[in-house]
C-alpha cells in the first residue's frame, strides 16, 4: 500500500512538472500599459488555430504563441487593429475572427449548425409519424382468426 501510494505522488509530480514546462509565458514587453490593454483587446477576439473553442488570449499552443509574438510585433511597428486584423485573415481566412463578419463565405458558419438542427428534427419528426401510422395498421379477420387460433393453442401447451 505504502509503494502505490509513493508511486501515486511521483506520477501526480511528474504531471504537474510536465504542466509547469508545457505553459509558455510570454515575453512582456508592451512598453506601456496602453499597449498591453490594445493587446489583449485584439488577441481575446481571435481564434487559436490549434486549439478548440480557445482564443489567442487563453491558449498555450506554440502556433498561439508565435502569433501573440507576431501581433505584438506588428502593433510595435505601429499597425493599426484593423491592419493586424486583415494580416490575420488574408493568411488564415475569416475563421481566425471569433466572431466572423456575415457574408457569403461565412454563411455555413453562422447557419450551419440551424441548418444541422432542422434536418434532425425533420428527422424524428419523419419517424414519429412513420412509428405512428405503423402502430395503427389494423389486422385483416384472416390474420385475426389465425392470431387468435395460435394463441390458443399456445395456452394448451
């Protein structure tokens, strides 16, 4: 018991070590508080790449990481948001915008998961009413004498 137990420690050690070393900081060098508030405005609105459903602000990837760096390096050189913002479009298309502007490439991902959820309710929709009307077929008296015959001689067995 008292081997599992020292087993169980180093493996939860190894964990949160791993953990420590797989979080990458970032260089901090905003230059001003200005900066770093125009920063994380810019970076929360934007969607990792790599991760799922995580923004540039919150993810750890080395891809989010680099592109963090590249940001920050753009709006040091004196890019405006909107300029940072078309950079990252043009390279990876309007999926990296955590909130994509509406328009014709970009339709399926403002009404595809309606149009998702429509088709799976057409669906059951189509099977209650298939289970409904299968339900209420009547027997013909031929089935209904043979039915009742083998009933019958199933309670003389």
């Amino acid at each position: 018991m008292r081997i599992l137990l020292v087993k169980a420690v180093l493996v939860l050690g190894l964990i949160f070590s791993f953990a420590a070393i797989a979080t990458t900081k970032m260089d901090d060098s905003f230059g001003n508080k200005n900066t770093e508030v125009r920063f994380r405005n810019l970076v929360k609105d934007i969607r990792c790449m790599v991760c799922q459903n995580q923004t540039l602000l919150d993810s750890q990837a080395p891809l989010a990481v680099d592109l963090r760096r590249e940001i920050l390096n753009m709006m040091n050189q004196g890019k405006s948001d909107k300029e940072v913002i078309d950079f990252l479009v043009e390279r990876y298309g309007d999926f990296v915008l955590y909130n994509p502007p509406l328009k014709s490439s970009t339709m399926l991902l403002w009404f595809g998961p309606l149009l998702f959820l429509l088709i799976g309710l057409v669906g059951v929709i189509a099977l209650v009413v298939r289970r409904r009307n299968a339900a209420e077929e009547t027997i013909t008296a031929t089935e209904r004498s043979k039915l009742d015959k083998l009933l019958a001689d199933s309670d003389k067995d």
